[in-house]
C-alpha cells in the first residue's frame, strides 16, 4: 500500500481525477491509499472522490484538520490556511505513517512510482526535484538570497519523511518566516520549503520526477538528443503542467496536450 | 466480428502493432478479424503476430495470394505488385465477405470504430475521405486532370463494399490505367483508386475518420475553433499520421508526438 497525499480546493477536482487515473492506470499492481486536505469541498463532491477511486481498488482517506492550529499562523493576500498544510501535513497524518509522496494536481504519472516511493531518505527531511533552467533557479535563488540555497526545489513532487519531520520541522519556525518575508512570497509553500529547509532534501532528477511539461526542448538540448520523446515516454515518472497555462484549459497548446487530453478522457468521460 | 484489413512489408511490423493496439484499446467491446496481404513476411514475423493479435482477444487471418493473377501486372519503379493488393483485395478475401475497413500502418485509433464501420455504401464502392487542404487537394487534382476528379480520396482509410466491387471492378481496368499513365503515378494505388473510381466513392469527414495529423492548426482554424484538441481526442476515429516524416523515427516532431508514443509503448515494451 503507497501513500499519496494531495491538497485541494473545488477547482481541482477534475485535474486530481486525471492526475489520479494517470497514477493507477500506470500502477496497476499497486494499491493506494490518497490522503486528502482540503478546507471547502462538499461532501457531494468528497463522495463522488470516494467512489472514483474505490472504482480503481485503491482508498481514499479525508484528513481531520484541527483549526486551531492555525490560529497564530499568519496569511498573505491570496492565500488561506491551505497554504500551511503541505509542510505541516505530518501533524496530521496518522502516527503510523512513516513516508508519503505529496502529489500536485497538475501532474500526470506515466510510469511507475514504486522507485521513487522507496527512495533512501532516511538523512533528509524530503526529496524532491528542482528545475535547473537558468531562469527559474535564479530569479528564485536571489529572492531568497539571505537564505542561501543552493537550488530553489519545486514543491509538486515532494517525498516526505514523516518520521523526521515529526522530530525536527516546528511549525512556529514557519509561522515566523512567513510574518519576516510576507513582503517577498510568491509561492509561499515553495518559498518556505526552500528557504527553511532545502539543505534537507535529496535532490531527484527532474527528467524522471519532476518533467516541466514547458521545456522539452530545453531537456532533450540539455541531454544531447538523449530525453526525447521516447525517453519522456518510456522513463519519466511525473510530467508536471508548470506554470500558469494549465492542459484542461481552452488556450493550452503544448508538447504534452494530446496526451494530457487522452489521460482526460479517461478519467472524466 | 469487425473485418480489418491490412497489406504490409516487415519494415512496417512495429507501426502495424501499435496501431492495433490504439484500435483493441479503443474499441475493447469489439473482435475483430485482421486480414493480412503480405509478400515477404518471415514465418518468425507471422508467428508473432499472430500471437499479438489472439492476446487481444480477435485473431489474424494471413491471406493467401496467387501471385499468377499479377503475371500480366505493369509494375512502376519503386513498386512492386503488392501495390494493388488493397485495390484487388475483393478478389483474394473470403466470399463471404461483404464489407471490410482497410487502414493503413501509419495511424491511431483514438475512438470507436462502429459508426465508420457500419457506414451505409450500399451505392459505394468505398467509403474515404479526402484532405481538403488546399496544396494537398489541387497538386493531386491537377495531377489527375484528364480523369476529371472532384476530390483526392485518400486511400490510408478504405472501408470496402466487397459484394459492389466483385461486381464492378475489373482488374485489367487497372492494369490497363497503370500501363498507360506509368510517368505520372506518384502514389500508384491512391492514385488508381481516384483516377477510376473517384465518383463511386462516398465522401467520409476527414476530421473523424482520416485527420492529418500534420494540420492541427489547419483543422482548428477551419472550424472556428470547434476542432481544438478536446474536439480530436474525443471524437476523432482515425489520426493519421501521413507524409515522410513518421512518429516512431527518431526525428519526428508534432502536435500528437506524445499520444503516439504513448500507444507505442503500451503496444510493444
């Protein structure tokens, strides 16, 4: 049984549907149990989750989220409590749980997640993967300057150490960065993640983990011809629709757009 | 049980699988009987395809081919008689045959079938569709001016009235045309088909039963908008993927990249 856990508001339900259809249709053999924060969907909404994914042998799990925790935790303009609760998900999460994979919606899972389920991260806190495109590293990386990173992960894909994060990660720590920098978020778990705690995650190679769907010029340049569309196809674990331009929406075009398209009628017609 | 015909060379065996696969995949309700008219296939290659085929649930029926029925048969430059195996395929089928859709290797069934298959032609030779575009549609009319065509069929898409054709066509027509317009055959078969029988041929909608998948943008802009890629992927039968450039060479590069191999995949690792 693999643990996924996923955030969400009533908007994502469709792209959490396909991304989901993408994850067991290319793990048949795996069973999964979904974890789900959320603070607004109806229970229409939560029973209609329920059955889509017993529908394909797999659970899912509704976590109890206790309010009050978030009563000193401060906001920023656009975002609610949900922002907190990708980094403190272990405070909820059952006691037994000892790792769990966080999955954005925006994603489709063309190939198996069992290598990256059983990641050694015994010494870190996550693994995840960050974009090297110059651009995206740097523009991040001088934004959270006085933090000195080295690399600005990205967030989507998060392996989680829960058994660590239990012993090691305090949510008033967050809370206090948030009320420093609320002048210089922009993606605020993002930011927090990498300006507290990126020297505590192992670094995954985002052309398996973490593909952003944007740039498959730039992978295949990158790589000498090597990740071409074959290699994406046959190799890449998670393909990530980065970025504003999202796959379900009228004005997407992209490399990826026949295939999301396809995982989408699957899941939802 | 849905009759399919294909004619093939061994270049073409991995194409032929993946495109079965698209058509058991997106059709699992069906079986079908897969003709095949081949001239050089190896008993190794019929073994295993016909292996491929029976684990799909339909099964593969080799057809067998007088070769002295092509003795006094013109052949062209780069041609051998294997290209008026799909026009004189009514001769070799089983009698009790009355219909069978002919595709070419070259495609991806992305939707059912049925409605293509079941196509009133009981005043038709063929069912086909043309592509409308225009450098497409006037070079090969042009071509073909004394025949006084209205459309350019395309021939990768032929469902077959085997009763009307056993009736009406007469292979020393063909011989005959072959000999004569020898210099200006380009694509022999589709060129006879539309030469002689172009007005007996019921007109398809490209965009559901043949769409180039080179003309995304074409087709799009065409239909205000209509045929966008939820358009294709929902609806769209047939995904053709004509001219030199094919999806499993290495240099390939369009709209459905992606999607192709992604049936690719599923069909042959």
């Amino acid at each position: 049984m693999l643990n996924v856990l996923v955030t969400l508001d009533s908007n994502y339900i469709k792209p959490l549907k396909v991304m989901l259809k993408s994850l067991f249709l290319n793990n048949q053999k795996e069973r999964f149990t979904i974890y789900l924060m959320h603070s607004s969907l109806t229970s229409n909404e939560l029973n209609d989750l329920d059955d889509y994914i017993k529908a394909h042998g797999s659970q899912l799990q509704i976590v109890d989220i206790d309010d009050s925790y978030f009563v000193n935790a401060p906001t920023l303009l656009h975002y609610t409590k949900a922002m907190y609760y990708r980094l403190l998900a272990f405070k909820f999460l059952p006691e037994e749980l000892d790792r769990i994979l966080y999955l954005d919606p925006d994603i489709l899972v063309i190939n198996s997640v069992n290598e990256l389920y059983n990641t050694d991260i015994k010494k870190y806190l996550y693994a995840a993967a960050y974009h090297d495109l110059i651009p995206i590293k740097e523009v991040n990386r001088l934004r959270l300057n006085q933090y000195k990173i080295d690399a600005y992960y990205n967030s989507g894909v998060l392996l989680m150490n829960l058994e660590r994060q239990r012993l090691s990660i305090d949510e008033n720590t967050i809370f206090e960065f948030v009320e420093k920098n609320h002048s210089k978020l922009i993606m605020p778990d993002q930011d927090i993640l990498n300006a507290l705690y990126s020297k505590q995650i192992k670094a995954l190679d985002e052309k398996l983990y973490n593909y952003d769907a944007r740039y498959y010029r730039y992978y295949k340049m990158k790589t000498n011809g090597i990740c071409d569309m074959d290699y994406v196809i046959k190799n890449t674990v998670v393909l990530h629709f980065c970025g504003k331009r999202k796959p379900w929406k009228k004005s997407y075009s992209g490399k990826f757009h026949a295939l999301y398209k396809h995982y989408e009628k699957l899941a939802l017609y």
